[in-house]
C-alpha cells in the first residue's frame, strides 16, 4: 500500500502536533504534581495536617503517591524534551 505526499504531509503534521500537545499537557502535568508535592512538603515540615492533596493528616509527603506521581510525571516530561526538540528530525 502506498502513500501519496499529500497523505504524508498531513501526517507528519498531525505528529508534530500530537507531539507539541503531549509537550503542553506534560509541562501542565508536571508544575501541577510537584505543586501539590511541594504543599504536602511544606505542610509536614511544619507539622500540620494536609486537609488535601493525596494524603490526609501528618504523614510523609515522600511516601505518598502524589511524590511517585511526580516522579513519573517529570521523567514523562524529560522524555518528551526530547521529542519535542527533534519533532522536526523525526518527521
């Protein structure tokens, strides 16, 4: 099955674009999770109940899964640095 460069063109620029999407979401993604982190963080040093967040009461923030979620959020995020530097080598 071939391909004409028209069928190409759009579907390079439909990458490109999904690229440049994930990019912003992850970025959102990202500044959310470490936020919410950062104030569970501040709350536990300060030895008060987190009235939200992932946890409720005086528990380590590093052991919660809004710490881990971060994680995988900023290690998504790296990644996708890196896609969306080269989208325009890739496609």
């Amino acid at each position: 099955m071939q391909f004409n460069n028209c069928c190409l063109l759009s579907l390079k620029k439909l990458m490109k674009k999904i690229i440049t999407t994930q990019f912003i979401i992850l970025l959102i993604g990202t500044f959310f999770a470490w936020g919410n982190f950062i104030y569970e963080l501040v709350n536990w040093l300060d030895k008060r109940a987190c009235t939200f967040g992932c946890t409720q009461g005086l528990v380590n923030p590093f052991l919660t899964p809004c710490f881990y979620g971060a994680l995988f959020f900023l290690a998504a995020f790296i990644l996708s640095i890196s896609l969306f530097k080269n989208r325009n080598k890739l496609f």
